[in-house]
C-alpha cells in the first residue's frame, strides 16, 4: 500500500467536481446566463478562494520574482479565454475531446523546458488518455457548424497553454512559496478578467436568482477543482500523473447525466449500440490510462516548506 501515491486522489475528485460544475452552468446557460460572465464570475471566485493562502505562506515571499506567478497566470487565462473562443466558433461537442490534448503538452513542456524525464509508462498514459478523451467525446452529438479547423486550433491552443501552466506551476511553485505562488497568480487571473467585464452579454443583477445559483455553484466548484489540481502539481511535482488522473472529468461526466437521469426519472435519449460500444472503448482506455498512471508515479512528495 505504500507503493501506491495516494495523492492522485486529489485530482480524481477535481474530475468529479468539474463534471459536477458542469452541470451547474448548463443550468445557469438555460436560465440566460452568458459565456463571459461565466468566465468571469468563475475566475473572480477563483481568485478569492485562492486568496487567503498567502497568509499560511511560512517560507519569505520573494516579491523580486513576482513575474513568475504572473507569467503562469497569464498562460492560465489565456487557456480559459481559447476555450471560450473555441466554444464560441465550434461547440462544446468538439472542444472538449480535444481539449484531452492537454496532457501531452504538460508532459512535453516539462520535458523541453525544464528537462524533466517522464517515464515512457507515463506518456503511453497520456496518449491512451487523449485517445479516450477523444473517443468520448465522439459519443456526443456532432458539430453543426463549418467552422472546425478554427475551432480545433483554438483548442489544441487552449490545452497547450494550460499544459504550460501546470509545467510552470510543477517547476516554480515550491521554489518560490506554494501558497504565495498560487494566490498571486490566481489574483492575477482575477484582475485580467475584470478587462472583460465590459463584454458582458448582461448586468448579472438582470438574471435572475434561481439562474446566480446555479452559475455561483458553478464557479464554486470550478474553483474548488481548481485550487486541488493546482496544489497536486505544485506540491508533488507529477504534473503529467495528474493530469493523466485529471482528464477523467469526461466520463465522469457521462456518468453523472445517466445517474441524474436514473434519479430524476428523466428519460434522455437512449444511444444507439454503436455510442455505447465507444463509451465502452473510452472508459477502458481512460481506466488503462490511470492505472499506468498510478504505476509511473512517484509515492513521494516534494513539499513546499511553508
């Protein structure tokens, strides 16, 4: 048992809290919510539940490289705002399985930046997980618009940016102060979302109450995933394991919509044998994905001293 690095915990439950969230703001959509004030509203939340971690910061705070947390925090927003782009040309349907991309380019910036050797157990994770991701999200209905080679751009940009931020977040965060790192880069999301405010589709006092709940639960969870994934990486510099780990949010997904389905007593469209047989092969994939994961791990932690 001690073999086994039981902190991939932490982004199992991020998978299952994103998937959650998701639901949330698919509510919040149907109540007249708009795209950027989601957007906005999610990473303001990031930022204030980020906030206090500065405080419980033990280690000195060297304010002489500020830039660092700042230059993760602009590769964090700009991975948001390309996913949002994305959505905006294509659909969610295309977005997201390609957005699985993300961790290979984790695995490949650690690697071409910082000369970090990823055991090859771990890059066949990572492409049995983009191979699931992508085999998931086939299952889901097809695009209707023209614009697909746009929208798949956008994407693979948007997982490349945040590969390059969980790279950076592996690399600097416990040099520079864990709990510090992580508040000034989410306060620098904070504050690059705000120049959106202007773009809302809406004032956010004009939706109405019932939509404010489902969004802020959203963005609640969202920020809850957040701050896991982001101390998993920082704290036991496995960026690649975790994200591997972190990718299951997709069937998740699936899952939650067939048991909120059950529970409710809403009956969704049945799929056809042939969705089934690909969410069989993507669930197989993405469970050979994680065990390879677990096995190419390192059980130790390099913790921030603070």
């Amino acid at each position: 048992m001690q073999d086994i690095p039981f902190y991939l915990i932490m982004p199992l439950l991020a998978a299952m809290l994103y998937a959650a969230a998701g639901l949330f703001f698919k509510e919040a959509f149907r109540g007249g919510a708009g795209s950027i004030q989601s957007f906005v509203l999610t990473s303001w939340i990031m930022t204030l539940c980020f906030s206090p971690f500065i405080f419980w910061e033990s280690q000195p705070i060297p304010w002489g490289k500020i830039y660092l947390p700042w230059i993760t925090a602009i590769a964090f927003f700009a991975g948001h705002w390309l996913t949002f782009s994305a959505i905006k040309v294509g659909d969610i349907s295309l977005v997201m399985p390609v957005l699985g991309t993300k961790s290979v380019f984790v695995a490949l910036f650690a690697w071409l930046i910082f000369g970090i050797q990823i055991p090859g157990g771990m890059w066949l994770a990572t492409l049995l997980t983009a191979a699931s991701v992508y085999i998931l999200g086939k299952t889901d209905r097809p695009s209707q618009k023209r614009r697909v080679p746009l929208a798949t751009g956008l994407t693979i940009l948007s997982a490349a940016c945040f590969g390059l931020c969980d790279a950076l977040v592996q690399q600097w965060a416990s040099t520079f102060g864990l709990k510090a790192f992580l508040t000034l880069m989410f306060l620098g999301v904070g504050l690059l979302a705000t120049f959106l405010v202007s773009r809302f589709e809406s004032p956010l006092k004009s939706l109405k109450s019932h939509t404010l709940v489902w969004l802020g639960a959203g963005a609640f969870l969202t920020s809850q995933q957040a701050i896991l994934v982001g101390v998993s990486v920082a704290m036991f510099h496995n960026a690649t394991g975790v994200n591997v780990v972190y990718s299951s949010r997709g069937l998740w997904a699936i899952i939650m919509v067939w048991l909120l389905s059950r529970l409710t007593g809403y009956r969704a469209e049945q799929p056809h044998a042939k969705t089934l047989l690909l969410r069989l092969i993507g669930a197989i994939l993405m469970v050979s994905a994680i065990l390879l994961a677990i096995l190419s791990s390192p059980t130790t932690a390099t913790v921030d001293p603070g």
